[in-house]
C-alpha cells in the first residue's frame, strides 16, 4: 500500500519556506495599499458586487444583509479590522509565527471576502473570465497549510513532520477545477472575439511605461490575429487545468502555467494597477490577482521538483545501479 505522508528533505521545507514569505510580501503590500485613509472611505462601497447587474437574488439578499451588519458596526471601523488582520496575517506568513492557526484564519477570511466584495467571481455573463479573486488566495492559505510551510525558512520553532499526500492531491485538484474554470470562460464566442479587449482595458491610468509594454502586446496580438490569440489562451488554460487535474505532464506544465500567471499579471491586470489612494483595479484592492495563481505555481515547483517523485526517481536508480553491480538491493 503506498504510504499517505512523505517527510520532506531539508531543500524542500526551504523552498516551501521562500514561497511562503513570497506570499506574505504580497500581503504586506496588500496591506500598504490599504492603509491609505480612501480605502476606509470607501469600503462599504466595496461590497455592492453580490448584488451588481447579473447576479442572483440570493446573492444580492446575502450582500444586503452583510452591507446591514457592516454599517451597524461602522464601516471604517470593519476596514480597520480587515486592515489589522492583513498586517497579522503578513507578519505570521514572513516570519512563520502564528501558523497554521493565522493561515486557517486566511482561508476563511479570503473565502468571506470572495462571498462579498468579490461577488463570488461574478456576474458570470458574457466577458466574465475567472472566478475571481479572493478564491485564489484561500488556496494559497491551504498550501501554507498543508506543506507545513512554517518548518523552513522560520521563526517558529517546529517539530518537523510528514506532508500528507492526500492534502497534496486536493490541492492540486481544487488549483486544476480553477483552472477549468477559467478555460470553459475562455473558450466562450464573447472572450474569443474580444480578447484584445482585455489588455486594451488595462491601460487607462497606468503610467508611460506600463502603456508601452501592454501596446506592445497588443501589437503582436494584432499581428497574429486576435481570434487567434483568443484559440490560444483557451487552450494554454485548457491544457494547464488537465495536466492539474490528472497529474500529467507537470514537470513540462508548471512552467508553463508559471510564466502564464505572470503574463497575465502585467498585462490584463496591468501589474495590478491602476494604483490609485487606497484602491487598485482589482476586487478587494489588492496588488493582483493572477500573482497568486503564479506563488501557488511556486508551491506546486518545489513539490515536483524537489518532492517524493525525484526522490522515488533517485531511489530506482540507487535499485538499478545496485542491480548492475550484482549488490543486493
């Protein structure tokens, strides 16, 4: 029976440690970000998407109810807290203090956030593209979770143990359902005819540079054809939450997937700007949304690259090098 935890090498338990304090930078510039006295200004503001144009009344009486109990607590004093708690969960994620209760904490945190100032992703109507942002995320959390990831590069003083397998698995799969997620929105006439639209949107307010590097994008997008460009992020984002989901070919599909987020991020997203006081262009004014998907792409590196498959690929070559040699194995 194969074994169901893997005790990682010293290497691995650093790599998970170093994109572990990745994703707590984003958040200490997510908190930043929200320091600036517009972001309390207009939280309240913020928390319209559950009921925007599209979405279900169900939704829209959820948002309602919360917009009820925010006001009766004040609004700017639940920005503060939220501001609070994203400062907490920066400084335990940098120095590994505090974990995994504060990751528990970000997971359920982030997943209230995508039911309310994300709207749940949606309205998922026609140019709608991915799930949203919050999501993302929380899955990152379970990542700081479920690779033990205080026990390298960290202040906290842990006793190392195994990483279950099974966690492994369903992160892997929960990170693939979000990738086939995004592909079905991809793979819709609406993105197909307009995806050029989706970096030409993110030009407005961004500096001089920004502008030229997304035109210049946009140019090779003109070049090849957009509809043509439109086939190939379907299948980019097709191939990646197949290779996710059946755990093929991820040696080959994690870069790829990696330098994919990244493109996104600096393009359709604008390097998560326009940064404007207390606000970006992104759901819950934070630094971006596809950056995570790329931190989570790093946690899913470090586990092929570093985990229990090199290590059971060295161990067949021990077997097979001892065979040779007549040595019993």
């Amino acid at each position: 029976m194969p074994n169901s935890a893997y005790t990682p090498s010293t290497e691995l338990r650093r790599a998970f440690g170093t994109v572990r304090i990745l994703f707590g930078i984003a958040w200490l510039v997510n908190t930043y970000l929200q320091m600036n006295p517009a972001y309390s200004a207009h939280f309240l503001d913020s928390l319209s998407a559950d009921w925007a144009a599209g979405q279900p009344s169900w939704l829209a009486a959820y948002g309602h109810w919360t917009v009820h109990w925010v006001t009766a607590m004040g609004a700017e004093r639940v920005a503060g807290i939220t501001i609070a708690l994203d400062a907490f969960l920066a400084a335990s994620l940098i120095s590994g203090l505090g974990l995994p209760f504060l990751a528990w904490v970000g997971v359920l945190y982030n997943l209230w956030l995508w039911s309310t100032v994300g709207g749940l992703g949606g309205p998922y109507t026609a140019g709608a593209t991915d799930p949203g942002t919050a999501i993302v995320y929380a899955l990152a959390f379970l990542l700081v979770i479920w690779t033990r990831s205080w026990e390298g590069l960290s202040l906290a003083r842990a006793r190392p143990q195994a990483i279950s397998l099974g966690h492994m698995r369903a992160a892997r799969l929960l990170f693939g359902l979000l990738w086939a997620f995004d592909a079905f929105w991809k793979w819709q006439p609406y993105f197909l005819t307009h995806a050029v639209s989706y970096l030409q949107q993110a030009e407005p307010g961004e500096p001089a540079w920004i502008v030229a590097y997304i035109a210049f994008f946009i140019a090779l997008i003109q070049l090849v054809g957009p509809m043509v460009f439109g086939v190939f992020a379907a299948l980019a984002e097709s191939l990646i939450a197949l290779a996710l989901l059946f755990g093929r070919g991820l040696r080959w599909m994690i870069p790829l997937g990696l330098a994919y987020s990244i493109g996104l991020w600096t393009t359709a997203e604008g390097w998560g700007g326009p940064y404007l006081p207390g606000a970006t262009a992104n759901k819950g004014d934070v630094l971006g949304t596809t950056n995570i998907y790329a931190i989570v792409f790093l946690f899913f590196a470090a586990w092929v690259y570093l985990g229990p498959s090199r290590s059971r690929v060295a161990a067949e070559e021990r077997s097979a090098t001892a065979a040779d040699l007549g040595v019993p194995g």
